[in-house]
C-alpha cells in the first residue's frame, strides 16, 4: 500500500496525540502534510518537527467547529499546493458526566468538535477532492460510539460520526473519494491520560491484546485507508482496539 509523492493531506486536532502521530506518519510515507489544530503552538511545533525530518508540512491555527476556519484550512492547502488530497477528521474533545449531571454545556461542546467539525472539514475539502475525482477521507471516531458510562455526548458525537461517514462514502464515492472511520480503543494521548487513574486502569484490563494503544497503531489504519490502492475500500468502521470490541471481556 502506498501514497503517492506530494499527496496533500489535511489532519486537524494535529497539535499532539493521535493527529500527530497520523501526520508524521503521512509525511513520512510522501505526503504533504497541513496540520491543523487549535492550539497555535503545538501545531507549529509539529509541522516543524516534520520539516526538520525532511519532509513538507504547514501549520494552520483554527478552530473544526468553524465553517470559515474549516474553509481555511482548505485555503490554505489549495494556496500552498494546490490540491486536497486526504483529509483526516481527528480532532475531538471530552467532556464525561453522568447523563443525570451532563450540562448543555458540556453537550454541546463535545458534539461541536466531535461531530459538527468533520462535518464542516468534508464539507470544505469535497469540492476540490470533486473537481479532481480522487480523495480519501479518514473520520476518527470511537469504540465509545458503541455506548460509554459518562460519555453520552461524546458516543452521540461518535456514532454520528460513523454516520456521516456512511453517508458520505455514499454521496461521494462517483467523485472517486472514499469515506471510512476509524474506532480507536484506548491509545495513549494526553486525552486519555486526562481520564482519571482508576478508570483508565479499569478500561485497560478489558483489552485483549493487553497493552494500551499507540498513536502510531491509528497512524497505520490511516495510511492503510489513504493509500492509492484503497479506492475499493469504502463506507467501512475498523475498530483499532487491540480486540476490545469483540464481546471477550478478560
Ligand atoms: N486517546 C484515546 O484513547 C482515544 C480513543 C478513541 C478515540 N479517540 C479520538 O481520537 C482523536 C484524537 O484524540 P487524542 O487522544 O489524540 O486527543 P488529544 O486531546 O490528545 O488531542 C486532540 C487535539 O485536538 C485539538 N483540538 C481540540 N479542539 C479542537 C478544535 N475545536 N479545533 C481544532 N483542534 C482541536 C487539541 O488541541 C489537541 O491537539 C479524537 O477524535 C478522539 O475522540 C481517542
């Protein structure tokens, strides 16, 4: 499986864990790589760290639950290189409570990032991916998706994800752009090492292949799904989760 040389690939929440490990590994592998997050430094910091390993990269500041931030990282890309070909939906947050004690708040903070911000990214990344009738678009979803105590609104956001992933490999597959998820397990990010001790400990004791998982077991998943061979591979959701969702509870 491979990606062609000077591929323009889109990562937003890129600034640390999962999205920079799919961004190194994307230059790594020949792509050019707009890292996107909203966090002005870390995304400086990464695009800088995948220049100094020789590849190309550009560092975008913005926000996924904007449209017109959504459209410049587009812009930006188009500018830059003049094409989008991947596009990797990453960015999320969490916001866990019981349903009994979930705030608006809290609701709609999470289904914004999670949710509402890929749908604003695809939307701004079809139309060139149309024009060109190539693209592949790479949602990060959840093993949540499938129900987590305390995350009503992010396994909302996660099974909508899978759902706008189901629809838009159906809408856009005639472009020659495929649409696939990726539900990963626990993997090791700062996200997850925000998630109380306890807890963590108690979803890493359900994992079958008994590690928790590495942002470059995302990044694999991910070429795999963006790799120019991968044009037959669509409307799919993998679950990366070293066997969690398999109903074997160790
Ligand atoms: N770590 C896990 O165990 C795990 C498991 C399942 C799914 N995921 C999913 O993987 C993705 C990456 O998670 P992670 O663990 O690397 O999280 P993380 O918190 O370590 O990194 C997320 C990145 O997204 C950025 N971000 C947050 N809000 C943003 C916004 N509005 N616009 C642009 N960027 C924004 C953050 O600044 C951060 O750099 C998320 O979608 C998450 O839901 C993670």
């Amino acid at each position: 499986m491979t990606i062609k040389k000077g591929r323009v690939a889109i990562v937003t929440g890129a600034g640390q864990g999962i999205g920079k490990g799919i961004s190194l590994k994307l230059a790594e592998n020949g792509a050019r790589v707009v890292v996107c997050d909203i966090n002005e430094e870390t995304v400086r910091n990464v695009a800088a760290e995948i220049v100094a390993n020789g590849h190309e990269a550009l560092a975008v500041a913005g926000d996924v639950g904007s449209k017109s931030d959504c459209l410049s990282f587009v812009q930006s890309a188009l500018q830059r290189w003049g094409t989008v070909d991947i596009l990797v939906n990453n960015a999320g947050i969490i916001r866990d409570a019981f349903i009994e004690n979930m705030t608006e708040e809290q609701w709609d903070a999470v289904l914004r990032v999670n949710l509402k911000g890929a749908f604003l990214c695809t939307q701004a990344a079809m139309k060139p991916m149309k024009l060109q009738n190539y693209g592949r678009i790479i949602n990060i979803s959840s093993s949540s998706c499938k129900g987590n105590i305390g995350q009503a609104n992010y396994a909302s956001a996660k099974a909508g994800i899978n759902a706008l992933t189901y629809v838009a490999a159906l809408e856009l597959a005639r472009y020659g752009i495929t649409v696939n998820s990726i539900c990963p397990g626990v993997i090791d990010t700062p996200m997850a090492r925000s998630v109380p001790q306890k807890i963590l400990d108690r979803w890493i004791a359900t994992i079958p292949t008994q590690r928790i998982g590495h942002p470059d077991d995302m990044a694999y998943m991910v070429l795999a799904f963006a790799a120019e061979e991968a044009g037959y591979l669509n409307g799919q959701t993998i679950f990366v989760d070293g066997g969690m969702q398999t109903g074997l509870k160790m």
